[in-house]
C-alpha cells in the first residue's frame, strides 16, 4: 500500500510549479544554454536532500546530476533533457518562457518536451516523502543538456565519462502516458547533384542538376525500402525535406541540393542506411552525386517482455505499450549500457516543437502519480 499512499500525495499546485520554474528559464538550443535553469535545479533538489553535482563538457553546456539515497541497492534512473527548440515569438499566443496555465493547461517552450516530464518526476518523490514512504533504491537524476541537437554535450558525454550507471531507467519525454519500448533512428543527408551549365534556351546542350534532383527526389520520397514492418514502429521511411539549386531561370542547373531524413529501424547501423539509400538513387538513373552524412541516431528498443516494462505498466496504472517514430537519449542507455530503459512521460509529441506548446494539468498529475508508484516499489528487475 506504499504506493497508494504516495500517489495519494501528490500535489497539483506544486508539480506546475516545479514545471513553471524549469519553464520561465530560457534554455534554448539552437544556440544551446543551460546555465539558467541550473539554479533552480540545484535548489529543487537540493530540497529532496539530493547530492548534487554539475557536469560540464563544453562552457555553458552544464549538465545537474543529482542523487537521492546513495548507497541504496538498486538504481533507478531518470533521464530528462534540460534544452528546449526555439520559438518564434510572433506565433505564440503568450511569451513561450512566461509559462502560463489556461483551461487546464500549461503553456510555455519545454512544458510538454519535456520540463514538464521532469516536474512529474521530481514531483513522485515529493509526493513519497509527504507520505512518509521509504523509497527502497538509490534514485538518480541526470538532467542533461544537448539533447535537441544529438546529446554530444549531453547524455552521451556523460557516457563517455563513464558517469552512467544504472539497473533500469525512465526517461520522461512527451509519451501521452504511454510506455514507449521502440524508437526509430534517424539518418540525415545532403545530397548534391551536379549537372552541365549551358543557356536556358537550349537546355538539352547542358544536364539540368534540377531534374535529376527531381528524378532522385521521386526516388527517394515515401520510398519502400523491402524492409519488414515493426510491430511498434511501422516501417522505416524516407523525406526530402529541402531541395536548393540553379542560379537564374535562363541556365541549366549545374547544382542541386537535397536534404534527405530517413528514419531507421532499430539495428540499422548508418553503413546500411546510407547504402540503402544510394541504392535507390542508383536505380533511378546515372546521376553525378555525392552524398554527405550531417547527423544520424540509432533506433533502439527494449524486449516489451522485459521485467521492468511490466512494472512501469503497473506503476501506470496499466498504461499500454507502444513505440515512437523519432529518438530520445534512451538510445544510449539501451545500445551503449544495455540497461532497461523505458520512455514514460505527459504530454504528447503532436505538441512538442510547435508553438503554444502546452502540457495538460492532468496529466502531469497522472505522471507524477505513476513515478511515485515506481519509486515506492521499486526494487529491481532482474529477468
């Protein structure tokens, strides 16, 4: 009944609180900065009686690491991304860092990816404390920077430094209270295409870059790739998201340039991606091209028969199952460390990036409920 009596404690007024702290501080990235919500990190956890320590890899890419009763077999962790996307101000209806709450909700950049997945968790251990339950693992907050451009600065130089350690991990991202398993990768590419200039008035004397780009882009937009589809995922896919080339109407196009996302499967290395890829264009036609590589991030998965995805489930309230067709810094923990890792979070990624992005009160509520339930039981989850 511990966990009844914790979720029994969870406090509304205080998780939109905790959300609208994170939010109010602008940590956007592009350009990338997390030195302004570092301070009221370090305050809300020190509240908890967390040891508190900061990583910092690169100026001003800061990192807080905390822990809440060290020495505690076992280790749960939680993962969460302290950067934010930008917002264009004109497009919100209030400025993205004043969060506000409207008919249930609360508005602001990071509110639902994912300050809002952190306040809930921080908030499930409010809620045990105020309940008087002893939570019986060590529990571990790395809330990280970087993650919205690829986690360098982030989850993965913490990897790196070997500051990762852990027997099951959540990481609270937008998941519409879900337990995601299954997440896609992702392969980004520029494509260039060179032709032959020559006047427009005689186009078939030069090679239009243009019209190859075209018959490469035919090639390669909502492409089957022959790969079978995931039970969770769907099957991979292609977009070509960008297309740039030609000087001026009256030349033939000596250039065009293509900016390609193909999202993976997990287990596709970018080798395999890549080759998939020039496949396809290979077929279409005899083109001049070349191929450069501008990010690319592993699917991963855990085995949704997995100890610990049940006991998430429960702590849930039964919450189902399911995949998310983009990447999260799971990744890491899953391909690197190999620890059980489950996404688990309020809010929902149709909302993420846009503006008046927004995270439902409820909801919020209904995370922290589900994080206090997991802390209160939580003690291990050997197959």
């Amino acid at each position: 009944m511990t966990g009844a009596a914790a979720m029994a404690r969870v406090n509304a007024d205080r998780v939109v609180r905790l959300a609208s702290e994170m939010i109010g501080c602008d940590t956007r990235n592009p350009p990338g900065g997390e030195r302004p919500v570092v301070g009221p990190l370090q305050e809300m956890l020190g509240a908890l009686g967390a040891e508190v320590e900061i990583v910092e890899p690169e100026a001003g890419r800061p990192s807080v690491l905390a822990t809440i009763g060290a020495g505690k077999v076992p280790t749960l962790m939680i993962n969460g991304h302290i950067d934010v996307v930008p917002a264009v101000e004109s497009e919100w209806s209030s400025p993205p860092f004043r969060p506000e709450v409207r008919n249930g909700r609360l508005y602001g950049r990071g509110a639902c990816d994912m300050k809002g997945g952190i306040a809930a968790a921080l908030e499930g251990v409010w809620a045990c404390r105020d309940a008087g339950v002893d939570i019986p693992a060590t529990l571990v907050f790395h809330l990280v920077a970087d993650e919205e451009t690829g986690g360098r600065f982030g989850t993965e130089a913490l990897l790196n430094a070997g500051l990762i350690r852990a027997d099951a991990a959540v990481v609270p991202e937008p998941s519409e209270l879900q337990v995601c398993v299954a997440e896609r990768g992702a392969l980004l590419v520029e494509v260039v295409v060179r032709g032959r200039a020559a006047h427009g008035s005689e186009p078939a004397v030069g090679r239009s870059a243009v019209a190859d780009a075209a018959r490469i882009t035919s090639a390669l937009h909502l492409a089957d790739f022959g790969v079978a589809a995931h039970p969770l995922l769907g099957s991979p896919t292609c977009n070509v998201g960008t297309i740039h080339g030609g000087t001026s109407a009256n030349i033939v196009a000596s250039e065009c340039r293509l900016r390609v996302d193909r999202r993976l499967l997990p287990g596709q290395t970018q080798t395999e991606a890549l080759s998939s890829l020039r496949d396809l264009i290979d077929g279409a036609g005899e083109f001049d091209y070349s191929v450069e590589v501008l990010a690319f991030v592993e699917g991963s998965e855990l085995d949704v028969g997995h100890p610990f995805v049940a006991q998430v489930q429960r702590a849930a309230g039964g919450a189902p199952v399911r995949g998310l067709s983009l990447g999260t810094d799971a990744r890491f923990l899953r391909n690197q460390l190999r620890i059980p890792t489950v996404v688990y979070g309020p809010g929902s990624m149709s909302v993420a990036h846009a503006a008046d992005e927004y995270v439902e009160v409820d909801d919020l509520v209904s995370a922290a409920k589900a994080f206090a339930a997991l802390y209160a039981s939580f003690t291990g989850c050997r197959q």
